[in-house]
C-alpha cells in the first residue's frame, strides 16, 4: 500500500511524532510505501532520516495560526499528494489534519485522521472548546475515518457533535517493547536508592513544578532520587524550585534524551503528573519495562493505569500524590507486585503489533468502502 502521512511539527519528539515514527517503522518493515509530510526539519527528521524513512520538509506547514502561511501550506500539501499519488492519506496533530484533510478531499483521496487528544479537551478553556469542536465537526465530513486514541476521546468528541460511532474508532496508542529481555518482572533492587523517573517535555499540560512540590513533602529520611527527561519552556522555574527546596542532589535534569529505554530499564517508579492527556506513550513504554505508575487521573489515562499496576492521582491533589510516591518509595514488594501487572497489560492489551494491525485494519476498511461506491 502506498502511504502518505502529514504530521504538524519536527522540531520536538512528541507523544504524536513518536507515535507516528513507529507506526512508519513497522509498515515500512512489512513492505509498504510510506512517505511522511512535515513541517520544516528537526529532531523528528533526523529520526527519519536515521530510519531511512522517505519525508519532505514543508516550509509552510506550521502550528501557529497564519492565514497566509496556512493557504501556502494547503496549496503546498496538496502539490505532493498530487505527485506521490498515495492509496490513503493518514494526518496527525490538529493543524495538519485541518490541511491535510481538505487537500486530500480536492484530490478525492481517502483520508484518515489521529486525533492525539482533541483541542478541546477538558483543561482547556470554553471559548476555546467551542472554536476547536466546531471546526472538528465540520472537519468530519471531510474525514474517511477518525482514529482516537482512548475511548475518553472518543466519547469526549461525541460529547461535542464531533463524528458518529461509525465513523470514529478508539484504537489504543502501542509501542514497541523496550524491556531488557532479563528485567521483564524482576527489577534491579541492589540498591537502596528508589530511583523515580518522569519523562516529558516541559510546557503544559504536563506539570512536572507540581511534582517537585511534592518531592519537596517527602519524610526526610526516604532514600530517592529522580530523572526528569525532557526539556522546555517550563525547566527553567522547575529547576529554580528544586534548588529553592533543597534538592539538587535528588533531582537531576537530563534535558531531551535519546535514552529513554536505558533510563526506564534502570528505574523502579514511572511518574507522569499532568493537567490533561490524550493517552501518553510513555505510560505505556513504562508498563513495557515493568513499572507501577504513578499518574494523574487526566483523559484516557484510566485507560492504562489502575490500583492494578499503579496509582491514579486526582488532579491538583498534593496529599494523595505525596502518600503514593511514600507508599511505593517504602515497600519493595508493592513495586514488584504492581511492576509485574504493568508487563502483563502491556503484553496483553498495549503491545505495538496490536495497535499497527488495527490501524492497518483501518485503511483496508476505508478502501474497500470507497470501492463499493
């Protein structure tokens, strides 16, 4: 199948581009013709590159708002898909699926689109949600199919008019399995040090500045430390509060890393505390290597995290946060206990496999729709 895939940004490896990346990976490695629309170039691109996966650099596809350059990105999608010729276009992130469906319709090519959360998820404020869920629901009709990827997304848009159980299908974020193949459910406990970690960028909606306060409430005597991976906007403040607090030597910050699987093989708790989600990768990545959760109880992250494998925290709620990080901090044997639940839903309900036949299952559906008009 010849694919083309348009995604918004390449300067940061997020939730979407990381997503996205796998999902190039695993077709290309059945066989399939997969070229990736994106703007400018970046970290996203080199990882491309690195891949040997086929890309074009955009210069008008940008996420700010910009008449101008949003008709130069249209017209300039549209160019491409007109050259490529694909079987099925597949958009992710909101700026991209707003061009990248409506290029497609003009060429009559089917569409799929991801959302990664909607733009008018809860957190975000009212005017804001009626802008973002009006244009999603004019959107539809320019849509072949929507993909979501938690049930809370998929009944937050039918909340507000946006597609028709029929149209919208939840299919489950997977990744690939990052566990060394001797640390699936034993973890490393020679140690006494509890090793945290929290891998993210720094601007919202996560809110690793809430986490710290919370760090900072732990009885002195735990024996802990943490890796924040991730940078932004927001490290700057996050680093002043660690020093503030007294920290420095329990808190390190790894700006962005391209280690992420030899961090979370080394850790014993994953922490992700945000004001809102879609459904995180990196959760997921987490339950791979056999990690209890800690998470805020945000969109779709219900979906992955329970008193099962883990702790869902009440947005905004300190005390419950510092009682979980003490509680899990203390007993070796939780850790394993939750650790092990984590491995078993991942291999049983969020392995990349799973997730790439879905999505593929998808585009088949979409073609043999169209054949039949």
């Amino acid at each position: 199948m010849n694919i083309v895939y348009i995604i918004t940004r390449s300067d940061v490896l997020g939730g979407a581009s990381v997503h996205l990346l796998d999902l190039a990976k695993g077709l290309t490695h059945k066989k399939h013709n997969v070229h990736i629309l994106v703007g400018s170039e970046g970290a996203f691109t080199k990882e491309l590159e690195k891949n040997n996966i086929k890309f074009s650099s955009l210069k008008y596809l940008k996420r700010e708002i910009s008449p101008t350059h949003d008709l130069l990105g249209f017209l300039e999608i549209r160019k491409y898909l007109s050259k490529i010729k694909p079987d099925i276009v597949h958009c992710h992130s909101s700026k991209a699926g707003l061009l990248g469906r409506l290029a497609a319709k003009t060429l009559g090519l089917p569409v799929v689109f991801t959302a990664h959360g909607w733009a008018f998820t809860d957190g975000v404020s009212p005017r804001r949600q009626k802008i973002y869920s009006k244009l999603e629901n004019f959107l539809t009709k320019f849509s072949d199919h929507i993909i979501t990827v938690s049930e809370y997304d998929r009944q937050h848009g039918f909340k507000y008019k946006v597609g028709t159980p029929d149209l919208v299908t939840t299919i489950h974020n997977g990744v690939p399995d990052i566990a060394n193949s001797d640390r699936i459910f034993v973890h490393k406990e020679n140690n006494s040090v509890v090793n945290l970690i929290m891998v993210a960028r720094f601007e919202d909606p996560k809110d690793q500045y809430f986490l710290i306060e919370a760090l900072s409430k732990l009885p002195k005597n735990l024996d802990w430390k943490i890796d924040f991976l991730g940078e932004g906007p927001n490290l700057e403040k996050c680093q002043e509060l660690a020093k503030n607090e007294k920290l420095d030597s329990k808190i390190i910050f790894h700006g962005q890393s391209f280690k992420v699987k030899e961090f979370l093989n080394q850790a014993d708790i994953f922490i992700l505390i945000s004001n809102y989600e879609g459904f995180p990768l990196t959760i997921l990545e987490a339950m791979s290597a056999s990690l209890p959760i800690i998470a805020s109880d945000v969109g779709g992250v219900n979906e992955s995290v329970s008193s099962e494998n883990g702790y869902l925290i009440p947005k905004g709620n300190i005390d419950i946060l510092v009682q979980s990080l003490t509680e899990l901090i203390v007993n070796k044997n939780l850790r394993q206990q939750l650790g092990s639940n984590s491995r078993y839903l991942y291999e049983t309900k969020f392995s990349f496999n799973t997730m790439l036949e879905k999505t593929f299952n998808v585009y088949t559906q979409v073609l043999e729709k169209r054949s039949l008009k």
